[in-house]
C-alpha cells in the first residue's frame, strides 16, 4: 500500500513539473531561440 502511495506521489509530481516546463518553453521561445542562434543556449 505504502509503495504505491508513494509511486502515485512521484507521477504526480513530475506530471506538474513538466507542466512547468511546457509553460516556460511557451512563454519564452522567442528568447530561446535567440539563445540558440548566438550559441549561449543555457537549461534553467
């Protein structure tokens, strides 16, 4: 029992996570873009 809560926790968190992922990637695509073109692409 204890094991699956646990699991249920994880994949949520990570499901929230990548939804904060996918929000900064759409919010700042012109900019890194931008970053790419000049070569100083840096992972936040």
């Amino acid at each position: 029992m204890i094991p699956s809560i646990i699991t249920v926790l994880v994949v949520s968190s990570v499901f929230s996570f990548d939804d904060f992922i996918i929000t900064r990637t759409v919010s700042n695509t012109s900019t890194l873009g931008t970053k790419l073109y000049e070569g100083a692409f840096e992972p936040w």
